[in-house]
C-alpha cells in the first residue's frame, strides 16, 4: 500500500471524505495526517534496529592516509570489517589525525570516516542500518513519503495497519473518541506482528513508544 493508499485509509477510518487525486489533500487535517505519517514511519524506524533496514557498503580506504576517508553511509554502522576483522569504533578522532589509531579501530568525524594508517589500500564492507524510511516508485530510498506512489520500508501489511491506526491516533489523541480503543488495539497488534515476523531471535524484543499530542 503506497503513501497515498494510506493516507485514504486513514480517511476511511476518520469518517472522512476520501480522495481521488494527491492534489485534492488540501485541508487542515490532510495536511495534519501527511506529517503524522511521515512522523510515525521514522519513529517506528528509528526506535529499533529493524531487520528490514540493514544494509551493506564496500568502502576504500586509501594507504597511510590519515585525512579520513568521505563517510557514504546513511545510517548507524553496526560492522565495519576490514580483512575479515570486525573494527571497533572510539569517540576519540584526533589519535587517527595525529597517526595514532590503534589497530582494528576507527572513528567517525562530521562526514569523514578515520583508520589506522594502512600499508596497502584496503576495502572496508560496511553493515549498517539505514537512515531512510520510505522508498519512491523507482525503488529510490528516501527519508520521507512525499509523493502518492512512495512506499513506507516497514514491510507490508505492518506499515499499513501501523501508519494508519497510529495516525487516526495521534490525530484524534483523545481516549474518549469512540474509536481510540480499537485504533489502539490494532496499532498494538500490528506492532507485536511486526517484531514477531522481522526478529531472528525469540528473546530479541524492541518496543515502540507512541506518544501523543
């Protein structure tokens, strides 16, 4: 179910009018519900290391270079493996300015990447979870669903029983509304489905806060 299917079923689920066309979602809370959306899909992303966004990166790594190397990764690295040795990362950046990096080590500094001075050129794979949430028509990953035919990266039909009940949610954001109960009660389920189907191990349990507004 793409970006607008979504905010439609959240229309739906409003008692709403839905809409034939992107370019009619003019009102206030059409406006409302498209920010929503997009604020639950990075929330929900971005509270767990999920599964359905790692990814993988090869980068190179110049000889006895210690002015770091341009960091490509749109994420938070979980292995960088150099030579079949995973490295271990340290706050501390200046050792490896001054050529002082210990072995299997490396840092991060704005948009540079800094290792050991090497004798040869090396290749570093990087595992890592990526910072995008969405993913256009064309198979683009991006950050936010902006148009009709982009697609949330939480794995279908979660995304759409999460996106849209936690939507109405915080939409409402009111205990009493009629629906809250089982909007609260499905976002909660989809939820358990979605850490039940996307965890390798049974005692790897992330969780998902949805505060209101």
């Amino acid at each position: 179910m793409n970006f607008f299917e979504i905010i439609n079923n959240c229309l739906l689920e409003l008692n709403y009018r839905q809409v034939n066309n992107f370019s009619e979602l003019i009102k206030n809370d059409h406006k409302k519900l498209i920010s929503i959306i997009n604020i639950i899909n990075k929330e929900i992303c971005s509270a767990h290391n999920w599964n359905f966004l790692l990814r993988n990166q090869t980068i190179t790594i110049p000889k006895k270079s210690s002015k770091g190397v341009q960091n490509p990764v749109n994420g938070r690295i979980l292995h960088l493996i150099i030579d079949n040795k995973k490295y271990k990362f340290v706050e501390n950046f200046e050792q490896f300015l001054l050529g002082q990096g210990h072995d299997f080590t490396y840092s991060i500094c704005n948009d540079k990447l800094f290792f050991p001075k090497f004798k040869t050129e090396k290749t570093a794979q990087v595992i890592y979870y990526s910072k995008n949430c969405a993913v256009s028509k064309n198979g683009t990953e991006k950050e936010d669903l902006t148009d009709p035919d982009d697609c949330s990266l939480i794995p279908m039909p979660f995304a759409q029983q999460l996106l849209t009940y936690g939507a109405c949610l915080r939409l409402k954001a009111n205990p009493s509304y009629i629906r809250f109960s089982y909007w609260m009660s499905m976002y909660k389920e989809a939820l358990v489905n979605l850490k039940s189907k996307t965890c390798i191990d049974s005692h790897y349990s992330p969780h998902v806060i949805l505060h209101r507004q």
